[in-house]
C-alpha cells in the first residue's frame, strides 16, 4: 500500500495533506509513504522532517501510488501521471465543475471529496469544512484588525478611553462561531445573525448579541443535514431592513452566510457598505463563491467609500501551518476507514456511508448522485 502526498501544483496553495505525525501513523497502519520533493516547505515543513518520520522523498511519488493525498483537485496534468485505479483523495470543489469531474473518471481515478463529508458525529473527526473554516473564521478577525486603524479592546488611558470595537458576525456556521469567540477574546462588543434558529443559543453562550428576523420561516431554515435554505425574496427584504438598521453602527463586519451548491446569499448591498463610518472593515469569507457583500472582488482588499472591503482568497491557507496539521488529520481518520488493519493493505467499505457520500469517481464514471450526468445517475 503506497500513499502518495502530492506537492499542491497552484501558487495560491501553501497547504500540504499530511504532516510527520500522520506520516508515522500512516506507517504504523502499514503503508509505505513517499513524498513529493517540497511538498510540505509552505506549511513549514522541510522535507527532512518526513524523512524522519519515515517517509521517503521522490519527484515521481505519485506515478506508482495506490493513493494520493492532495489539497486540491488534480488538474489534467497531474492526473497523467496517477495510475488507473489509484485513490485520490483532497477537497474537490465539485459544483460547477462538470469538465474536471469528467477528467478525473477518464483518467480511471477513485476521487474522494472530503468537503461531501456527512455532519454525523462519527465523521466529525474528518469533516475538513469544519477544520478549515475554523481558522478563516479566526483569522478573517486577525485579517480585519490589522486592515482596522483603531483598536478592538476598550482601554482606558491617562491619554484618554478608546472604546471598544463593535464587531457584527453575519453566518454563524463553524467559521462564524470563531470569528465571534476570536473577536470577544480581543476586546470587540460582537452582534451576529443567522437564519438558523438553533444559532441563538450558541451566540449568546459566546458572550455577543443575536440579532435576526426571527419569523415562520426562519424557524423552518435549517435542512437536516444542518444547513441553511435559501430564504424567500419576502425574507430577504425583511432580513436586509434589519441589517441596514445595524450595519451602519458597526466598524467590523465579518460575513459568512453559505448555501451548499449555491451561491452565496448576498448580505451585504452597497448602500449598506456607504453607510458605514470610514475606516471600517468587511471581510468577506463568501468571496469565493460570489460574496455576501456587495464590491467584495476575489483576492483583493477594496476600498468602497473609505470602507475597506477584504476578499482574500482560501482564507484557511493564511495559516498554512496549522491549517495543514487539521487537514492531515481529517485525512488520516479518513484512510483509517479504508484500511484494513490486519492485512495491512486498502479494503475500502464501499458501503459505508461515509464512503458512498464522498466518492466522486469510480470505474471511469462519475459515480456520485450529485454529479453524475443524468442519464448515468
Ligand atoms: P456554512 O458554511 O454552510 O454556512 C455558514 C453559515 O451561514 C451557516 O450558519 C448558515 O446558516 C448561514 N447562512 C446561510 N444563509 C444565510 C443568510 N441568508 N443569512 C444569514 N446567514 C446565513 O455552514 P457550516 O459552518 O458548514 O455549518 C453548518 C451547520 O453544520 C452548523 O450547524 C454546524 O454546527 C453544523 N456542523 C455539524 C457537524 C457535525 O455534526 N459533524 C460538523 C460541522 C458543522
């Protein structure tokens, strides 16, 4: 059983999915591990830190490998030099992107989605959305303090008091819930809202206040699977009468209302952004897929009417070090699943519905019911 860890061919990528800890582990269930040359150096982690932990290095680590773990999607290149058959595990980002799902079945992959992993507690060990958007939500406040010209505590001084920042979390998923935990620990008077009602309660155990249209409808909005609906033209109109209301009082706006499979619901009108006091901050963590905020451009910190507007790209990858420690874990927990112990080689449990709800190819077709073209599903 030989495990490949991929070196992430996009700039823009400084993680890596595994770590000398989940490389000793990995040896201990019995594979044999081989890493690309500087896979991990982004995250901090030279080679010669595999190697001691067992690994060995190769620039062709992926040609003969029975799995590769990978941060993101192969591309067309990559996948040429995978052999048939071979498991690929990383985060997908599969909607919209048919062609390169398309590409993975007809390169004869087994592709594994680890951001299709079922919210059961038994997978919580695995769930990188969890994982991931922890850390952007800490660090989306990190990122709009040092953007903010003022200071987050109160402080009283001889020179006088500075007040306290107020801070208001739109989304109160896993990212949003450590946006407001980040922002109560420096000192920031924190608001949030949600369309999910059991939220209420989580919020107010952090110390901020819970603000939302608080109708039918939001009673009904989450799905079982844990996740926001899209709302009604009806309660958008009302959820953005409230939010004019508030925003304009606030120095930092933090948004990270998500749909899965959708855009992103938009939060935050431009009118809202010119109502806010110059010098204020939004950071929007929903930039990726079409923001919450008005103005918000992917990669970029805009400035909308002396407002600065933060869109920084896979926000997670900002702390590249322990973003990767998580991730490698969530990995690890994951083959562990797929590894039969005893005989110490690959028996995947294609019944299992942790299994069936991540397996994107298989056999040289897209397998999953999400994304497999309809007359194949
Ligand atoms: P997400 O990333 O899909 O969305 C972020 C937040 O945006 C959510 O709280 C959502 O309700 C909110 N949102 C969506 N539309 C909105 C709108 N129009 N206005 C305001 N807010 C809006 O969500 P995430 O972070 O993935 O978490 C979803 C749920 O799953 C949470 O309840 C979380 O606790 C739960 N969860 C369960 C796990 C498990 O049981 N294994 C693991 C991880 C999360």
């Amino acid at each position: 059983m030989r495990i490949a860890v991929a070196r992430e061919s996009d700039p823009a990528e400084d993680r890596v999915a595994a770590t000398p800890d989940t490389v000793k582990k990995l040896k201990s269930l019995g594979a044999e591990l081989v890493i690309e040359p500087g896979a991990g150096v982004k995250s901090g982690i030279p080679d010669a830190e595999f190697t001691a932990a067992g690994a060995s290095i190769a620039g062709d680590a992926v040609n003969n490998a029975d799995v590769v773990l990978k941060v993101r999607r192969p591309n067309a290149i990559e996948l040429a030099s995978y052999k048939k058959g071979a498991i690929v595990i990383a985060i997908m980002d599969p909607y919209g992107n048919d062609t390169a799902l398309k590409a993975m079945a007809d390169a004869g992959v087994t592709a594994f989605a680890m951001e299709l992993m079922p919210r059961i507690t038994r997978a919580q060990s695995m769930d990188v959305l969890s994982s991931q958007a922890n850390l952007a939500g800490y660090r989306a406040v990190i990122d709009a303090s040092s953007e903010y010209g003022r200071a987050l505590p109160m402080m009283m001084t001889a020179a006088g008091t500075v007040p306290a920042a107020k801070v208001f979390v739109m989304g109160v998923g896993v990212a949003g819930l450590q946006a407001i935990a980040t922002a109560r620990r420096l000192g920031a008077v924190v608001t949030a809202t949600d369309v999910r009602p059991a939220v209420k309660e989580q919020v107010q155990s952090l110390g901020a206040k819970f603000i939302a249209v608080e109708d039918e409808e939001f009673k009904q909005a989450e799905t079982a699977g844990g996740y926001a609906k899209e709302m009604s033209k009806e309660y958008q109109a009302k959820q953005a009468a409230l939010v004019a209301d508030h925003i304009k009082k606030q120095d930092i706006v933090i948004t990270t209302a998500l749909i899965p499979g959708r855009p992103a619901p938009r939060l935050v009108s431009r009118d809202m952004v010119a109502s806010m006091r110059p010098g204020s901050v939004i950071v929007d963590l929903a930039v990726e897929r079409g923001g919450n905020v008005e103005g918000a451009r992917p990669g970029e910190v805009a400035a909308v009417d002396g407002v600065k507007i933060v869109g920084h790209l896979n926000v997670a990858g900002r702390l590249a070090a322990t973003a990767s420690a998580l991730y490698a874990k969530n990995l690890l927990t994951f083959l562990d699943l797929m590894i039969d112990k005893s005989a110490k080689s690959l028996a995947v449990p294609w019944d299992d519905e942790i299994v069936k709800a991540t397996v994107l190819t298989r056999d040289g077709a897209v397998v999953h019911p999400n994304f497999a073209p309809k007359s194949a599903a």
